[in-house]
C-alpha cells in the first residue's frame, strides 16, 4: 500500500504529466489517501482536467477539489456573451436536444435547467460547454424523465460490469429504488469506482446513481 508521500509525489507527476495545465499553479496535499488540490486555474476544463488526473493515480481513494478558475483579463466574456455561446454549443451538440434546456448565466457561472430522457444527455449538456471561454463553472441542474421501465436494469448493469475489463463484478453489489441505483461493496482503485458508476449510467432509465463503493487497495505479497 503505497503512503500518503508516496501518493502525493505521483498526483504531482501525474499532474506534470498533462500538457494542457501548468502543475505549478495546483497544490497536492494527501490525507488518509485523499486528495486535496488547490491554487488557480484561468479555465472550467483545467480544472477537470487536474482533478481527473488525481483521480488516476493508483492509492487515490478520493479527490476534494478546491481550485479556483481565475480569468486572465483578455479570457473575460459578459454573461450575455457567455449565454449565446452556451446556446450556440448546446444546439450543434448531436446529443443533446437544446429546446428541452433552459440557460442561465451569473457572472460566469452557468446554469442548466430542463429534462431529458437520458443521464447520457444530462451529462452531454455539461460536456458540451465547460470549455467555453469566460465559463468558471456549470450547475448542472438538468433532470431526468425515464421513458421505459426499469425492472430488468439490475441484471443489465451487473452484465455490464461483468464485460468491463476494469471492473471486478464478484465485490460490487447492485441495488435498485426505482430509476435509482445504489452501489455498495468494494474496488481496487478510485478509477475503478468511477468505472463503475459509469457504466451504471449507460442502463436505459436511470436517472441517479448512489456510489457507495470503498476504495480499498490491495495489499501485495513480496
């Protein structure tokens, strides 16, 4: 099991690793295995960007995200200017169907709001515009009305795990609340717990997915 320095050291390399951010601007510290970054980012996707590379790093249990986006002066757009390039984003984006979503912007932070059907789309909404130009954040606020009927969707998902290379099926258990999913048990990496909730996404007419599962790394014998 790899320590607390140890851990620090590789998020720090990982972070170096990314060629879209500046690891110089973002502190690392570790805790018990989590991660807590810091400092100033001038985009909404570098931030994203640092904390997915967090998340990779083996001995990671979880990632508390505290970077701030700071705007360079010439990066700086009117929320007027930032809604249309919202509106614009959402309506090219072949996943999403822009008429069901309403837009809202307040001193660069983004709001979305509306149904779909899908958690796919919800996701793609947020997808599509968090690498705009003067954008510092987006609540996703966005739900989801289900179409078909949930009654098989446990079985689908354990399917789904069970063809995941990256994912061990024999540790997760699978609960259902109507188009809600619980996820309880145990993974061997951070990664993998995110695995996992992504693929429980993908089941037709789930609209919430409670991830439950404890990171606990396994110990190697020399």
């Amino acid at each position: 099991m790899k320590t607390d320095l140890e851990i620090q050291k590789n998020v720090q390399e990982e972070l170096k690793w990314e060629p879209s951010i500046n690891a110089s601007e973002i502190g690392v510290a570790v805790s018990n295995g989590i991660v807590t970054l810091t400092g100033y980012v001038d985009t909404f996707s570098k931030r994203k960007i640092a904390k997915n590379a967090a998340q990779r790093v083996v001995g990671v249990k979880a990632v508390a995200e505290d970077i701030v986006v700071k705007l360079l002066s010439s990066s700086k757009k009117t929320d007027t200017d930032i809604a249309q390039a919202v509106v614009n984003a959402l309506k090219w984006h072949a996943s999403v169907q822009e008429n069901r979503i309403k837009v809202t912007v307040e001193n660069g932070w983004v709001s979305l709001e509306g149904t779909v059907n899908w958690a796919f789309e919800k996701e793609a909404a947020k997808l599509a515009i968090e690498n705009l130009m003067g954008v510092i954040g987006v609540s996703n606020l966005i739900t989801i009305e289900p179409k078909v009927s949930t009654t098989d969707v446990k079985a689908k998902i354990r399917s789904a795990f069970q063809r995941n290379s990256s994912i061990d099926a024999n540790n997760i258990i699978v609960e259902t609340i109507g188009s809600s999913v619980i996820l309880t048990g145990t993974v061997r990496s951070f990664a993998e717990k995110q695995d996992a909730e992504d693929a429980a996404y993908k089941a037709i007419g789930i609209t919430d997915v409670d991830n439950q599962l404890e990171v606990k790394i396994p110990v190697l014998a020399f």
